[in-house]
C-alpha cells in the first residue's frame, strides 16, 4: 500500500513490547500487515533521553534502509517518539532517508506543569530518578535517565528544542492530537487531566491538544460520547471500540493518505 515501510515509534514510560508480550501498538501492528504494510519498531527505551532514543532509531534506520532495500521509511510516532523523530531529522540530518513524520499527541511545545517538576530540587528529583532507572533497567532499558528525559517535557525546555530543530523542507509532517472529555474518562490520567486543562487546557491526560499541533495537523480525535480518547487509548493500548472512532482503522486510513501522497 505505502511505497515506504513503516517505522513506529513510542512514547515516554513504556516500551514497544513490556515483558515480552505487552504491545504497546494494539491491534495497529497486525492491521497493518494483514494489509501487507511493511511494519518496524523503533526499540528505543522508555527513560532513554531524546538524543539517546533518536541515536537507536537512526540505528534502526540504517538497518532497515539496508536489510529492505528501501530509501526511505515513515514514522508515526506518539507522544516524545515525535520528538526524539524532529531530533532525528533535524539535529542528527537523517531527513534523507525519512519521507514522512506523523505525531500523534506529541507535545511539541512542551506541558506547563512540566515546568514545575523542572524547579523541584534536583537532589529530590534525582533521588526519585534512581528507584525508576533501576525499574527501567529490569524492564530493558539500556539508558534509562528519568531525571533528564522527563525534564524534556516540558514547554521550557520545548521553546529552545523547536529552536534547534525547525522542519525540514524535504519531509511531510503532520499531526493528530487525542482528547479526554473528562477527568474520569481514564482512570491512569485521573489526577493529570485537570490539573493540564488548569493550565493548557483541552488533553488527553498528558498532551495538551494545542501543543499536539505540528506540520499538517489533521484533527482532534475523540468519542462521540462523553467519555473522549486518552493519551493511552489513541495507542489502541485498551484494544477496545470507542464511540464513533476505530481506532486501528485510524491508523490504516493514516497509511492510505500517505499512499496516496507518494510515500
């Protein structure tokens, strides 16, 4: 269907597979090669810093590139994945070999109550870092810094990264963000979701749509019912059917229009 492979990207604190058999991607993976699309993972670790992570996807690249004899791939990346990507293509000029970036509730500029965290004191802040390193480490992580990987989140921080990092003119880009209607609409963002609406408004319990906007963006995916979409239901992590949104079928309809683009 694409003339590019696939190359998905995850977020911050999970990892592609935990365990071995939790998928991150839901059904997403098997749709896509049920419709023969060439599918790989980025394998990156779920505290590993933007530069770590994008210095394993341009690894991950090189190999595909290779091993597929295919110039180029498309990433769909969600949340910091579209980050570590912009990093990726614009920092470390692996923009040749990448047709195409699609974020999905990725906040590129950053959450504001991430600059919080950013003042707490950093003897406590690392203290804390130690204990989820070492919970990382057990998991698969080759590099987890939690102390430096969560501070990246933040709008600060973002305001100098998007400096450095500008589009790239030979990439598509384009975005999706997701929408909780109400705090209970997941019960893992329970305390997270209004706490961001106090101060950036509409989420899905950890990106603000506003900062989920980047490239072409694409719309804000939620229910029709009252509940809406969080930043783990826009994964399919659930794998369930919500209320006027499939979403694997998202995903499929994301390979089609980059199809249909030449890529």
């Amino acid at each position: 269907m694409v003339k590019y492979p696939v190359l998905f990207v995850h977020g911050a604190g999970f990892r592609d597979k935990t365990f071995g058999f939790l998928n991150y991607w839901g059904r997403i993976p098997k749709l896509f090669k049920d419709y023969e699309i060439e599918v790989f993972f980025g394998g990156t670790d779920a505290w590993g810093t933007i530069e770590e992570n994008a210095e394993i996807i341009k690894e991950k690249i090189i190999t595909i590139l290779k091993t597929n004899k295919t110039e180029k791939v498309n990433i769909i990346a969600h949340s910091r994945g579209g980050l570590e990507a912009r990093y990726l293509i614009s920092s470390m000029n692996m923009d040749y070999a990448v047709a195409s970036l699609t974020t999905i509730s990725t906040p590129h500029y950053g959450v504001k109550i991430m600059n919080i965290a950013t003042d707490l004191p950093s003897i406590l802040y690392k203290f804390i870092s130690i204990f989820v390193n070492l919970w990382y480490r057990i998991l698969g992580d080759k590099k987890p810094d939690f102390f430096t990987s969560s501070r990246q989140l933040s709008k600060k921080y973002m305001i100098e990264f998007n400096k450095k990092n500008s589009n790239k003119e030979n990439i598509y880009y384009q975005s999706y963000a997701s929408m909780m209607k109400y705090f209970f609409s997941d019960l893992i963002f329970i305390f997270l979701h209004p706490l961001i609406f106090i101060f950036d408004g509409d989420n899905d319990g950890l990106c603000p749509v506003e900062s989920a906007k980047w490239g072409e963006y694409k719309g804000t995916i939620t229910t029709k019912g009252v509940f809406g979409i969080s930043h783990c239901g826009i994964l399919d992590f659930y794998r369930i059917n919500y209320k006027g949104v499939n979403i694997p079928d998202l995903y499929l309809n994301i390979a089609k229009d980059l199809s249909e683009k030449g890529f």
